[in-house]
C-alpha cells in the first residue's frame, strides 16, 4: 500500500513520545473498496513505526464485496465464539 506524507500531526507517539505524521493513501485501490472500511487518514510515527487510526476518519464501504467479506468476518467471530464456550 503507497501512501503519502500530509504533514505533523499536534499528537505525540504514546509509545516512544516522538513527532508523529498525517499520511493518506495515494490512491484509493480496489483492495481498498474491497474492504469492509478503510481510513482516510492516519497517524504515523517514524521513531517505532506505530500507526493510530481514529475512527471519525473511518470510511464504511456499502458495496456488495465489503458486504460479503463482512458477512464472513461475523460468522467467523461467531465460530470462534461457539467453539470457546465449549
């Protein structure tokens, strides 16, 4: 995934307290829309390489494809959640 540097952020890194850095996706890619969602925009710190997503900046994909992979998600949560009350 490509993404481009939008500048500092006024944020700290809650880990190593160092700068941290707007960035963006290039491109919105297929793979992206794929997605259930995906984030306009996130928090990056070039020091440990931590990312912080913030969820105002989620963006939900309502087409067919995020829909079923979703769908698959859920039902797999709902399996694993099964499994471990036996």
């Amino acid at each position: 995934m490509k993404s481009i540097t939008l500048g500092e952020s006024e944020n700290r890194c809650r880990h190593c307290r160092g700068k941290l850095f707007w960035k963006a996706h290039a491109e919105i890619t297929k793979k992206e829309l794929a997605r259930p969602y995906y984030f306009s925009k996130w928090e990056y710190c070039p020091g440990c390489k931590a990312v912080w997503h913030h969820d105002e900046l989620k963006v939900v994909n309502r087409n067919a494809a995020a829909r079923r992979l979703q769908e698959r998600q859920e039902y797999g949560e709902q399996l694993s959640f099964l499994r471990d009350i036996r």
